[in-house]
C-alpha cells in the first residue's frame, strides 16, 4: 500500500506561483510514474502532468510552458511547480502514483489540496 500527502496549495493572485509537494511512502519510490491531475468544482478530474520512473516528463496543453513537474527519489517526493497561474487554474490538485508490472497496473491516490488563484 502506497500514500500520498499532497502540500504546498492555497491562495495565490493571478500571476502567482505555487509549488506543491507530494510524499509517498513507498518502497521503491523510484519504480512509481507519477502524476498530477486536478478537479475544479463542477467538472471532471482532469490530468496535468506525468513523470515516469526513468525522468520522462509530459504535460496537458493548458500545464505546458507554465507547470514544471520533478521528482527527488531521495525524499520520495514528486513536485509541481506552477507559474503565471490564473484563475481557472483553481482546483483541487490530486497526485497519483501508478506501478505498473507485467501482471497488473495499480494507481495510488493522496488526498488532494487546494489551489485558488484569485485577487
């Protein structure tokens, strides 16, 4: 079993810059890709960024240019850092962990923190 503690939300004025935190208890962190998704009220969860266990990195149109998501295996941590955030930046940001083996796929999800961007 895997958890998530997602950090580093609140509110920011557009313009803004978070970075949120993710630390995983997991043995052979290294082994997890690890994403980001996040939920606004009212509408689906939708995903952000992905980090793969060998650094690979890939973004959502809206996170590109603007989000950067990292990794320390040494913290078991994942991050996103966000830049020149706006308001329909705001949602409930969600990491998750997937694992993934020749015989199944498994997804662990943290709790989710909030992200406001308003004046």
């Amino acid at each position: 079993q895997v958890q998530l503690v997602e950090s580093g939300g609140g509110l920011v004025q557009p313009g803004g810059s978070l970075r949120l935190s993710c630390a995983a208890s997991a043995s052979a962190f290294s082994s997890y890709g690890m994403r980001w998704f996040r939920q606004a009220p009212g509408k689906q969860r939708e995903w952000v960024a992905t980090i793969t266990n060998s650094g690979i990195t890939n973004y959502a149109d809206s996170a590109k240019g603007r989000f950067t998501i990292s990794r320390d295996n040494a913290k078991n941590t994942v991050y996103l850092q966000m830049n020149s955030l706006n308001p329909e930046d705001t949602a409930v940001y969600y990491c998750n962990a997937r694992l993934v083996t020749v015989a199944t796929t498994r997804d662990y999800w943290g709790q989710g923190t909030q992200v406001t961007v308003s004046s």
